[in-house]
C-alpha cells in the first residue's frame, strides 16, 4: 500500500507532501474529511508496533483533557485516535510494507528514500 494520512489545514503536512512529491499512486487522506477507520489504525498498528508511537502527545485536546496525568494504555490510544483525528500523529506516510510517522526530519528524510 502506498498511502499518506494527512491534515490538509496543515502547513507542515503540506510541506512535508511537496517536499516528498510522491508518485500519483499514492493515495492522500486528508484525516479530518474522511475520519480514519478501525481498518486502517490496525494496519498501522501492524506496521507501526504500537498504538502509542502513532500518537500524538502535542495535540490541544491532550493538553485540555489532561491526558498525560492518566495511565493510558494501547488500547486508549487506539480510541483516542479514532474518536478525533487531532491524536494522531501527523504525516502517516505508508510505502509498501514500510510506515514513517510524524514530521521529523529524520522520518521525512527516510520517507524521501523509500518512496
């Protein structure tokens, strides 16, 4: 699969896009108008390891709900990322068997490689 799960009022994501300039078979989902399904988080999990790794802990409604004062399991996180798009940590940058999360430039540069 060839797929990058993005927010597109996200002046990062959408330098870190034209930076990559991936090819036209990728498909690009903007997460806050087509909500990520339970399908799509556990293909991510399956290629990510963990639930927590793609959160994201710098979202405002972590802060707001005072998440971080809370033992939060896998199993939290995977809701907390479907109950709101904001919780997960963004780009998601799929290329084949391979997953690139968040906007470091470590993770874009790896990204760049394998696309």
């Amino acid at each position: 699969m060839k797929k990058i799960y993005h927010l597109s009022t996200c002046d990062t994501c959408k330098r870190i896009i034209s930076e990559l300039n991936p090819p036209s078979d990728y498909v690009l989902q903007d997460i806050k108008n087509d909500a990520i399904t339970v399908a799509q988080i556990e293909e991510m999990y399956a290629l990510a390891g963990s639930y927590e790794s793609l959160f994201s802990k710098r979202a405002r409604l972590y802060k707001e709900r005072d998440l971080k004062n809370q033992n939060l399991e896998e199993e939290d996180y995977k809701n907390l990322i479907l109950e709101h798009y904001t919780f997960l940590k963004r780009p998601v940058i799929i290329a084949n068997d391979q997953i690139f999360i968040g906007n470091s430039k470590k993770v874009v540069e790896a990204a760049k490689a394998a696309i």
